[in-house]
C-alpha cells in the first residue's frame, strides 16, 4: 500500500504569550493559518520488521517517529511502514513543519484503518502545541498550550482577501530557547491580558474582514529577534517591500509580510521577486481552504 498526503505549513497571525501553566507548558491565544507552501508525506507498507522514517536534509529525532510510536502504543495495527518526507517548509522556522508532517501521519494511518478518529485527535494533542490545528487545514483559534483547538458554536467568518510573503532565514531557533528567552524578558501576559485578547479574536472572527493591525501582533518576536538579531533586517525589508504587517512566524526566525485586499497576492508576489536575492527561498504563500491536504493518492 501506497498513499501519500500533502502537510500545509501553518502561520501564526497572531500570538499572545500568557505565564506558564502547572504542567509547565505556557498560556497561549494564537490563531493558526494553514497556508499552501506544504510537505509532501508519504506512506508504504513494508515486509520489514518496524517502522521506519526518512526524511533528507533533515538530522536529529523527528516527530513524525514519536507519531508512529504513539500509534502503535494506541493498539494501531497496521503492517511496518515506511513514511517519506519531502521537504518544502523550512526547517526549524516556525512554520510547524515537523508538526504538519506528524499530522498527515496521522491522517494517513486513520484513513488506513484501524484507529478512531478520537484517538487520532488525542494522538495529536500528545504530540504538540501545533500539531491539533494542522489536523485540520484551515483557520483555527488556538487555547490553552495552543494545542487545544477551539471550536465555537459559530462558524469562523472568512478573513479579507490576503497572502503572505514568507522570507526563509538561514538560521534556525529552537522553540525551547525562544521561550526561555521570552520569560528571561518578562514578555508574558497575566492572564486578565490574554483572557482579554481571546476575547477580542472571537469577536473580530465572527465578523470576518481584515484583522486589526492591534491584533496582528506575536509576542514571541522580541525574544526572536534577542537570539537571532538578523530577523530585524528581515523584519525591516517585508515593511519596505510594502506589506501592511510585517512580523516573526511563531518562534520564528522566518518572517512573514501580510498583505490584505484582492491585490494581495500580486504585491505578495512582486515583493517575493524584489527580495529573492537578499532571501533565499523567498516565496508567497496562500491560506488554505479547509480540507487541504486531505486528499490522499496513490
């Protein structure tokens, strides 16, 4: 058997920082994006004894092993597996690439059978903050340690026509030290703050439109920028390049220029092409509808 999924890259339009829980995780308010510069996984059984992941260029322990694990730990039994991984979203970026992999995993080994989709959204709350949101390709408003995904009894509105301008760094940040360094400069919120701002996005949601510039805003970024001061130059060129935003993705160090109206990707585009000298790798990326990735192949 051979099936293969496509894993969205996730973008963070916002991102309030609240204190740290008892389980030692911290408050999060984030509204996840999943966007259309996407992995590609892919799954085949194999006669070999275990499981086996390969994924290219990429070194060190890698989620979509701990994803396998956990589903063989959950009673999964379906024949030993080899999942591929092609790369497209950069690595250790922010973009929750390792997480969007795990989560085609995921996908792919329910629709193989064998495994509940309840299990699979339990599976994937274990594995990580991100992991939840990129089950699910779309909008979707994380609480809580970001990993729990909030559903409201209203749908959420379509945002204004946007694109995104994505300026890849050459550095790398780990998710850890980027956290550390935040609570090192006291940038969490107490909790009234970020009760406060989940509030307002909820609002702004069932209204749809453009997001206002107020909440446009990722509390990680300063502490970003502490361990990796590049991203200020980076910062600095999406703004003169003409994004209406300009700001880190997630823990960064990738920086992302937001631009809003129906001419939105056109301007996305000519900024990409502008900076695709200064940035390798600089591209535009689209939200998703929902249901992206879904679609499994052979």
């Amino acid at each position: 058997m051979r099936l293969r999924a496509l894993a969205p890259a996730k973008v963070n339009l916002c991102l309030f920082l609240g204190r740290i829980r008892g389980d030692g995780r911290h408050r999060l308010v984030t509204l996840f994006e999943s966007v259309s510069l996407a992995d590609e996984v892919e799954l085949r059984t194999r006669v070999a004894l275990g499981d086996e992941v390969v994924c290219p260029g990429v070194a060190g322990p890698n989620l979509v092993s701990r994803a396998l694990e956990e589903l063989r730990a959950a009673g999964w039994d379906a024949p030993a597996v080899r999942v591929s991984i092609h790369k497209r979203i950069p690595v250790a970026a922010g973009m929750g690439g390792g997480s969007a992999d795990a989560a085609a995993t995921l996908r792919i080994a329910e629709r193989m059978g064998g495994i509940s989709n309840a299990m699979i959204r339990v599976l994937a709350a274990e594995l990580g903050a991100d992991v939840p949101a990129q089950l699910d390709p779309g909008l979707a408003l994380g609480t809580g340690a970001g990993g729990q995904i909030t559903v409201p009894s209203w749908p959420l509105a379509p945002l204004a026509p946007h694109a995104i301008l994505v300026l890849p760094s050459a550095q790398q940040l780990s998710t850890a030290d980027v956290y550390a360094e935040a609570d090192r400069m006291g940038l969490p919120r107490d909790d009234a703050d970020l009760v406060r701002h989940h509030a307002l996005l909820e609002r702004v949601l069932s209204e749809g439109g453009t997001l206002p510039a107020d909440l446009v805003v990722n509390d990680l970024e300063p502490a970003a920028i502490s361990l990796c001061p590049s991203i200020g130059s980076a910062l600095g060129a999406a703004r003169g390049a003409g994004a209406d935003h300009a700001m880190v993705c997630g823990s960064g160090p990738t920086v992302l220029g937001l631009y809003w109206g129906p001419d939105g990707p056109g301007r996305a585009a000519a900024a990409a092409t502008e900076l695709g000298g200064r940035f390798e790798g600089a591209c535009v990326a689209h939200p998703v509808e929902p249901g992206f990735g879904f679609p499994l192949f052979a």
